[in-house]
C-alpha cells in the first residue's frame, strides 16, 4: 500500500521517516510518510494527498510537547521545519509556523518590536506554541496573537481572528482538532526604542531556564498540566517521585514534572509508564488526577 500511494503522488517529496532524531526527547518510531514542505503550494498539495487517501494527518513542529510512539506515526506527517519565514508589517510580526519560536523574539526586537521577550528560551515552533498557548512568566502566546492562517481539513486556506478569551492555560481552538495545519501567524507587538533593554531582558529569561538544567538532557517539557492552584511539578516532588526511573526514562532530579531520557536510551513506552506511574501514585495519594500537558502522537 506504502509504495502504491507514494507512486501516486508525483508532487510530493517524501524525507527520510524517522522521527526520533526530531524529537527533543529523542524517541519515537518512524512514518509512513514523512513530508517537509516549504511554500505553502506543497503544503496544500500535502494536505489534499492525505484528503484523498483517506490518510491521517499529523503535524510534527518542534516536537518539545509531543511524545511519538514507538510504533510510529501511520499516514502522513508533516514536519514544520522548512516553512519558518518571518517578517514585519508595521507592528506587525508575521511568522510562518515552523519559525523557532526563540528566534522569532530574536527577530523581533531587532525589527524594534517587543512585547514577547518572556518567552525568551521556549524550544518548539510558533505553530507548536499556538497550538498549546505555549506561556512563560505570566505571557501566553495567545496575549499578542493576531490572526491565525490554518488550513483546515478540505485544504482551505482559513483566517482566524485570534480573540485572547478563546484561548485559555494551554488551550487553543486548535487543540484537539486533527486533519489541519496552522500555516502563518501575525502577533501585533509593540514598538521599542531601546532594543538592548529587551534583547537583556530575554536572554535573562532564558538564562533562568538554562540556570535550572531545563537544557541539560532530552525532555518535552512539563509533563502534566498543573491543576487548578497548584503545581504539578511540588505535588509529584511531595511524594518523593523525583529521580524515579524505567528503563531510560527519568523523573528529573531537578525538575518533578519534567522526565528526561537521562542516557538517550529511553523508549516512548518507557516515558509513557513512567508518566502512568505518576499518575496512579498522585491519585492514590492525594486523589488529583494530574492531567497530562504533552500531546501524544501516533498510535498508542
Ligand atoms: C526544556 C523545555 C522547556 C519548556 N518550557 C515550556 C514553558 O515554559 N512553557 C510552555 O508552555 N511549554 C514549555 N515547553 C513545552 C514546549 O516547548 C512548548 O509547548 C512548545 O511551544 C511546543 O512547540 P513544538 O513546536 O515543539 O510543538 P510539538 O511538540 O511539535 O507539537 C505540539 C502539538 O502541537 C501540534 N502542532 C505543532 N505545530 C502545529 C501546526 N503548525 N499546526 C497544527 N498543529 C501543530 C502538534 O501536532 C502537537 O499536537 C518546554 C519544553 C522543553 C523541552
């Protein structure tokens, strides 16, 4: 079937699918199909394929919030990576959805817009951080969001205006849908004079990153969703669970809602009953159920 569609699709270039070397925690099986577009004609062209196949679509950004299984992801996905153009328009700071997010403040502030220097430091996408109103420091991405451009599953170019009260704590009106893409997002921001001052600014934001190990070993960031008033990373800490391991995977010694691939060995499944131990432990302790903040990817 692999090899039938493949030759179906003569505009279509398919990459090599594996997708542990994407992941930022270093696991996950491969792909049927991989696809790394970068204009937004072979976007589209990827999207109708799927359509037309009957083929699920997965978007794989900067894959720092998402755990990929180890059997891989069936139909196609598609990597953000090679559509990371940005520019400005006015106070305008248009990006499409592969842009690293840490670059694009960079960009910014160099155009003399600020307003996003908080986030200095968070890995992924800006189509990843839309996605999941990435935040940092009290700043969510939704707060300077714009407008949206997505293609929805019939492949039309779609725009959302991006209204701040439908997005919420990691929450977007994306989250949860599949079979769609968000292509290019405008952030209107403000301007500044004094660039050095925000330039500083983010980069002490992400030296308090760096300061905390976050960097030290592969992870996807916190784990759980902290619950209504408290946080999951001191509920788990609590317990003692820091540092418990299976297989490679760990609970970061520094970090209770971080688990790392602590020797790169570690397998998507090893992380997942790690992340199910946590679970069963806090709810038999404390009866929180901790809700997980990762996206799972493929078939579990
Ligand atoms: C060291 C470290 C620190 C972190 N710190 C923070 C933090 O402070 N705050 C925070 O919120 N998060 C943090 N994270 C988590 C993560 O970096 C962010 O959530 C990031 O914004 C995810 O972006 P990504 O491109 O890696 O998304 P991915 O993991 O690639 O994707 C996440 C979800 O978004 C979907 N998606 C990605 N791109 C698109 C697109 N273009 N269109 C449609 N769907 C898409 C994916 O399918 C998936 O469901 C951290 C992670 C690490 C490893």
């Amino acid at each position: 079937m692999a090899s039938n569609v493949r030759n179906q699709s003569e505009k279509i270039k398919f990459a090599d699918s594996h997708i542990a070397p994407l992941s930022q925690i270093h696991t996950g099986g491969n792909a049927e199909f991989l696809s790394r577009p970068s204009t937004l004609d072979q976007l589209e062209a990827v999207v109708s394929f799927a359509q037309r196949e009957g083929l699920d679509l997965t978007v794989l950004g900067g894959l720092s919030n998402s755990l990929v299984s180890d059997s891989g992801i069936d139909g196609v996905a598609i990597h953000t990576a090679c559509l990371n153009e940005m520019h400005t328009q006015g106070n305008l700071l248009i990006a499409q959805c592969g842009a690293s997010m840490d670059e694009l403040i960079d960009y910014a502030i160099e155009n003399g817009l600020g307003g996003l220097e908080r986030l200095g430091g968070l890995p992924g996408t800006v189509g990843g951080a839309v996605y999941g109103n990435s935040g940092a420091h009290g700043l969510y991405t939704a707060h300077h969001l714009y407008w949206v451009d997505y293609l929805d599953e019939e492949a039309n170019l779609v725009r959302l205006r991006a209204h701040r009260e439908s997005f919420s704590y990691r929450h977007s009106p994306f989250w949860g849908r599949s079979n769609m893409i968000i292509y290019e997002v405008a952030f209107l921001l403000e301007p500044i004079v004094h660039t050095n001052e925000a330039r500083q600014q983010k980069e002490q934001f992400k030296g308090q990153r760096r300061a905390k190990g976050q960097y030290l070993h592969p992870s996807i960031g916190c784990i759980f969703r902290n619950p209504d008033g408290q946080s999951a990373g001191q509920i788990i800490d609590a317990l003692g669970l820091k540092g418990t391991s299976i297989g490679g995977a760990m609970i970061a010694p520094g970090h209770a809602n971080f688990i790392i691939n602590t020797e790169g060995t570690a397998t998507s499944a090893d992380v997942k009953a790690l992340i199910d131990l946590v679970k069963e432990t806090v709810a038999e302790k404390t009866g929180i159920m901790l809700e997980e903040e990762i996206r799972y990817l493929g078939a579990w």
